[in-house]
C-alpha cells in the first residue's frame, strides 16, 4: 500500500532520518540498547520514505516491506538487493525492539546502527544525484 506525498517533503524524511540514526549512536555508546534499535529502524523507514518520496512522490504506508515494490523502480539491482538485506535485517528485530519484553544487546544495537548506516548513504547518495 501506498501513500501519495509531496516530493518537496523528501528533504524532511531525510532530516528525520539523520536526526533518528544521530540519536541511536548516542543510545548505543549510553549502553541504551533498544533505544539505539528502534531509532536505527526508523531511521531506515524515514530514509526509504525520503528517496520514493522524491523520485516518486510515494511513500509505503501499509507493511514496511511493501517499499521494496517502490524502491526497485529507483534503485539498481545491485543497490535494490544491498538496500533490501540491509532493511529486512533491521525489521527483523524492529517487533522485539518495540513491543516485546526481551531487552536488545550491545551487538544487536551495533548491527542495528550500521545496517541504519549503510541504507541512509545509498539514499544520500541517490538524492544528490
């Protein structure tokens, strides 16, 4: 699912994105181990949303995975499946992060951060093109 957005709101997205991964490497070194998680997701999220935002004027609104359909139409098959790998290994502890009473550790936070990394260079990348 979908949402139509205005493409000139791609740079707030980016903002977002960069705000959210600043905050998880401060979360991460003050030892706050799901905190640096959770921003690390959604730094991803408002990362992807900032690329489709400004090359399609979309943005994912129903299940996270749903932006790879608007992502492959940007990205190079090579860039698709580094940026896909990144993101689904970040989803795949964003539930435990957020809702579940198990605690995140300092190797979950560091993965977390530098897979939250990776997907918003790509993205920093592609935008200034």
């Amino acid at each position: 699912m979908t949402r139509s957005v205005d493409q000139s709101k791609a740079t707030n997205y980016l903002t977002k994105a960069e705000n959210s991964l600043r905050i998880a490497k401060i979360a991460l070194e003050e030892k706050a181990y799901d905190t640096a998680v959770m921003d690390a997701v959604h730094s991803s999220i408002n990362a992807l949303d900032a690329l489709t935002t400004l090359y399609s004027g979309k943005r994912s609104s129903g299940q996270h995975t749903d932006v790879y359909d608007l992502i492959k139409g940007i990205l190079t098959n090579d860039e698709f499946e580094y940026v896909k790998k990144q993101f689904s290994g970040l989803l795949s502890i964003k539930n435990e992060s957020e809702y579940q009473s198990n605690l995140m550790n300092d190797k979950d936070a560091e993965n977390a951060v530098m897979r939250a990394e990776r997907i918003l260079n790509k993205v920093q990348t592609k935008i200034k093109k």
